[in-house]
C-alpha cells in the first residue's frame, strides 16, 4: 500500500493535474456529474487487463519468438515496430513500450545496433497504432464514452492515416542496414496458459462493459476477479496515478468551464471542424493529448477533426503523449547515455511525422 501511494505521490502527471483541479475551485465549486464514470470504470477495469498481461508475459513472449526468427538487422527492427504497432491497438500504448522496449535494448546491444532511433520508432509505431481502437490509448476510450461511438467508427476514422503511418515507419526502417544476425538469445520465458485462458475470458467481458454491452458493474467485478485469481499483487501494478489523472482533469475542465470567459472562448474553438483539429493538435503538443480531449470534448461536435487533432498530436514534443516520456525513461534506465542524443533524433522523428501526418490530418478534418 505504501509503494502505491508512492508512486502517486511521485507521478509528475498527477500531481500536475491535482495541482490545477485544485486552482479550478476557486473558479467554481466541483460537481460529480464533471466526472465521466463511464469513462473512469473503463479505465480502471482495463488498467487492470493491462496489469496482467504485463504479469504474464505474453507480449514478451511473443516479441521473443519473433526476433529468433529474423535474418537482418532491417527486419529485426521491422519486426519489432510492426509488433509495436499492433500490440498497442489492444493493449494500450503504454503497455507495448513497456513490454518491448527492454528485448529491442537487449537485442540491439547484442548485435551491434544503435539503440536511439528503433526505440524511437517503437514508440512513435506504438503512439500510431494505439489510434486505431477505441482502448489502444485513454483519449480513444473518452471520445467512445462521450460521444456514443463504436468499434467499426474508430476503424474508418483511423484508416486513413493507419495507412500513412505504416508507410512512414516503413521509410525509416530502411535506414537499417541488411547486415544479417545470429543467434539471438534472449531469456526463455514460459507462459502460464491456464491463466492466460482466464484473462482471454475476462478481456471479453471487459470489452463487452467498455461497449456498454454489459453493466460498469460486471466490467469491474470480472477485473477484480482476474487479478485475484492470476496474482493479488498485480494490484499493486496498476497504474492508479493515471486513473486520479482523468479525475483530477474531469474536475478542472468542469469547474474552468464554468467561468464564462473560458466557455464563450472554448466554444468558439469548437464552432468549426479547423478549430477542433487545430486546438487538439496544439494544446497536445503543451498539455498533452489526455488532458486536451477532455478539455475540447465539451465545446465541440466535431467528432473526427478532435480524434485526429489529439491522436497525431501524441507526436512532436516529448510532452504530446504520456507514452513519450514512458519510452524515454525505458531508454534512460537502461542505455543511461547522454539524454541531448535521444532528444535530437526523437525531435527530427517526430517532427517529419507530425508534419506528414498533420497536413493529411488537416485534409481528412476538412472533408
């Protein structure tokens, strides 16, 4: 218990976040309806998913299998960043930088890759991917719950640029040369399948209560149950200073949009599908991308510009997504090289990203 308050206390985000929902008081007095419980539930019930297939290794297994069977370097990073990608549609971006980043550190080391620029495309894969699901990422699972969408409506909305993506990430894995690679051994790993049957199970009804097919109530009740049943010291894992997080920014945003200078100007942000797309895409880059949706999500009716505003702005500054800052500290723990190496190419990545994903973002917002 302690550890966990711990982490909270520490957890820059939160106190961030506490500190202005804190300020906002004295704008207006808070309100429970400020907070989007569906939303919060969701979250924590995923949270939960998350935590245990971190536990069980099943990413990393997987990972694992797939390096043993490149031949090049090019396709080692390849594999990777298309695993990043992917995985982060299902099981958050954060969770695929977590499992993958540690194997891709270990395996460039051992053959003689330059660690930077793959740890960079597995985030910036993961960032990208994570758009595509309505739980790849915590702004996806708001604008679900906030504006009623389902599964096939994140599909379309992402396709697009899911495609741009893929090409952009594919022109920066041709920097890596086709020099070929033996013998990667990587620690064996071994996986509980009983309990991954489980926790199959359990992310079904979770999906089922995060579509509002089932009640909040059963979604919570089957994440409490798996976690209990897989290890109770996974509870100890979940990351609760992103769920007081959301909290901290459903009570800011409510209590500032109350003040009328403040909603007369957030409501004419988001009068037009050009202001909704703008504003998601700079306030990312200076709050990051959670906190912006929560605060345009109010204001606006224009559903795509802001999905695509908050989501390609998770790119560009370390700041834009939570799923930046968590990369870079994977990196720093474990390479502890000069953080001025990492920042250039992480800018240079980011910004040529930005910038093509931002013009066609722009495109699709005005259509």
């Amino acid at each position: 218990m302690v550890g966990v308050l711990k982490k909270i206390g520490t957890d820059k985000m939160f106190l961030i976040s506490a500190g202005v929902a804190l300020l906002s008081m004295f704008v207006s007095r808070p309100q429970f309806v400020d907070i989007d419980w569906q939303t919060i539930t969701s979250l924590a019930s995923l949270l939960s998913l998350i935590a245990v297939y971190e536990h069980l290794e099943v990413l990393s297994y997987g990972a694992s299998l797939l390096v043993k069977l490149v031949g090049t370097k090019r396709t080692l990073v390849q594999a990777l960043v298309g695993v990043s990608f992917i995985a982060a549609m299902f099981l958050t971006n954060d969770a695929a930088i977590i499992a993958l980043t540690p194997i891709l550190i270990i395996v460039a080391q051992r053959v003689k890759l330059p660690v930077i620029l793959p740890v960079i495309l597995v985030n910036v894969a993961a960032n990208l991917g994570s758009m595509v699901t309505p739980f790849g990422n915590p702004q996806n699972l708001y604008l679900l719950n906030k504006f009623n969408l389902n599964f096939g409506d994140f599909i379309r909305m992402s396709l697009p640029v899911m495609v741009v993506s893929l090409l952009i990430l594919g022109v920066f894995t041709l920097k890596f040369p086709r020099d070929r690679v033996q013998n990667i051994e990587l620690p064996t790993l071994k996986l509980q399948w009983d309990k991954v049957a489980l926790a199959v199970v359990a992310t079904v009804i979770i999906l089922a209560g995060v579509f509002s097919i089932l009640p909040s109530t059963v979604m919570l009740l089957a994440a409490f149950i798996i976690v209990l049943l897989v290890d109770p010291q996974i509870f100890k894992r979940i990351d609760y200073a992103l769920l007081l997080t959301f909290v901290m920014f459903f009570i800011a945003v409510g209590d500032i949009g109350r003040a009328p200078m403040i909603y007369d100007f957030m409501q004419k942000l988001g009068t037009t599908s050009l202001g909704t797309y703008v504003s998601g895409l700079l306030s990312s880059q200076l709050i990051s991308n959670v906190p912006a949706v929560i605060l345009l999500g109010s204001y606006t009716k224009y559903v795509y510009p802001l999905f695509l505003g908050v989501n390609i702005g998770g790119l560009g500054t370390l700041i834009a997504s939570l799923a930046n800052l968590l990369a870079y500290k994977q990196y720093y723990v474990r390479v502890k090289s000069p953080s001025k190496d990492y920042f250039k190419v992480f800018i240079k990545v980011n910004l040529i990203c930005l910038f093509v994903l931002g013009l066609l973002g722009l495109f699709l917002a005005l259509l």
